[in-house]
C-alpha cells in the first residue's frame, strides 16, 4: 500500500484527472491524503467535492482555509469574495451532504511519522498539542450552526492572539485556526503570526521567519505534510512536505509519495 499527498486542488478537476492517471493509482490498495482546499479559485470545485466525498475510506482531507470559507458562505458567516468560484456548491442540489460531509473532515491526521495539516503547526506545538487543538475545533465544526458561523467569522481576522500570552478558550481556537488553516511566517522576536506575508519565504521582510524554520519550533521527530503556500512551492525535506505548487494560479499540481518521497507532477494547462 502507497499514500500520496495531493498538494491544494483548488477546484482544478482537469489537472487532478491528469495527475491521478500519472500516479496510476492501485484503487483496492493505495490511499490520498488530500491536504485541504479543495474548493474556491478554480473552475471546478463541485466536480472536485464529490470525488472526494467518494472516495470514502480511500482518502483522508484535512480542512483548508477555503473549505472553512465555503463553510462560512453556506452559513452568511463570511461574505462572498470577487475570487470566490463557489456558486455552483452552493447551488448544487447535493449542497447539503456535501457541505455536511466538509464539516466532518479532521483538521490534522497523523499516521506514523506524518502528520498532516494544511498550512503548519505553532513552533510551541508538539505534534499532541496541534492533534488536541484540532480535535477542539473539529467539536465546533460538527455542532450546532451558530458555533460553526462564528468560527468561520474569524477566518479571515488579520491580527490573532499571539502564541504564550494567556488565552480565553474562544481566544486560543482563534490562534489554532489560524496555526492550522493559514500559518506562514512569524514574527521572529515576538512569536506572533504575520498573516499578511505571502511571498517566497527566502524574499520575507527581516524579522519574519517560516513557520517550519522558528528555532523555537518543539516538534522535529515528524513529517509534516502541508499546503497552502503556494510561493513555497514543493519542499520535502525529513520534518516537511510542502506540496502547493499553485495550480488555479496556473502552474502545477502534484502529488508527493509519501513513503519514499516520489514527486508525480502535472501542470496547469495540458
Ligand atoms: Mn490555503
């Protein structure tokens, strides 16, 4: 048995058809981790939601920040953005499994020695402390609405609590969110989450570092398999696999084999 992490698919149905026939996937035995945004930005976020939905036990997705805000759309929790593509979820007539079935999905999974989330961990977290902050917003997302709204409401917050000082509950689900969700670089000195960087971290302001790279950063006895930054692009290295290689922007879709690290790529346009 194989597991391959596919990189943020972001509605990019065609590119994925390309890849999985590159992969040639064995269906009765190998497994995808899908590491979040599925949805939002490309042309085909519903045909990429019901494949993944069927997959079934095949696949573990974890939740990306655009996942999270097609949440929030569904609930008038967060307002509709001029790069949001997600009229046709949230029209379709399956909109409400679909949607159910997004808001079961975990938003970490560790097997082994990979744990898989979509943007990165706190450099205070060991990989326990971003499971249990996980599983505390995975509760709100599987309750009652009105939970789920305000959290979704928070998504797009520019400035959150910064890491060590003390939290509320509601304060410490914000900073873990946006660990989880939306994480690049940090404010070297003072710990906190620069949000607003989204560039190359080789080209980021003095000051800031990754998220992967803080000296503080506890948990280093685990791959963590991730997306979202997409001016990141691919790394693998022993504690990351970074695999969003931009592909609504037009650039590449890829897949990482997890076990040995072999890279399956295809780009944007055939
Ligand atoms: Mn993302």
């Amino acid at each position: 048995m194989a597991v391959y992490a596919i990189g943020d698919i972001q509605g990019c149905w065609e590119p994925l058809q390309r890849l999985l026939a590159r992969i040639a996937i064995d269906p009765g035995r190998d497994r995808l981790w899908l590491v979040g945004d599925l949805v939002n930005r490309g042309p085909a976020s519903l045909e990429v939601l019901r494949w993944a939905r069927g997959l079934g036990e095949r696949a573990v997705v974890v939740l990306g920040n655009h996942d999270l805000h097609l949440i929030g759309r569904s609930l008038g929790a967060t307002r509709p953005r001029a790069s949001d593509t997600l009229d046709a979820v949230l029209a379709a007539p399956d909109r409400d499994e679909l949607l159910a079935w997004l808001r079961a999905r975990p938003l970490a999974h560790r097997e082994g020695r990979f744990l898989m989330v979509h943007a990165g961990l706190l450099p205070g977290w060991t990989a326990r402390d971003a499971l249990e902050a996980a599983r505390e917003l995975e509760g709100v997302l599987r309750g009652p609405d009105p939970g789920v709204a305000e959290l979704a409401s928070r998504l797009h917050a520019r400035e959150v609590p910064r890491p060590g000082a003390p939290l509320s509950g509601a304060q410490r689900r914000e900073l873990a969110l946006a660990a989880l969700l939306r994480i690049r670089c940090l404010d070297a000195r003072t710990g906190e989450l620069v949000l607003g960087y989204k560039g190359p971290p080789e080209e980021a302001p003095d000051g800031l570092v990754a998220w992967y790279d803080a000296p503080t950063r506890r948990e280093r006895d685990v791959t963590v398999v991730c997306g979202h930054w997409a001016a990141l692009g691919l790394r693998i290295r022993p504690d990351l696999i970074a695999t969003d290689t931009g592909c609504w922007m037009g650039r590449a879709l890829t897949a990482v084999r997890l076990h040995d690290g072999a890279v399956f790529q295809v780009e944007a346009a055939p």
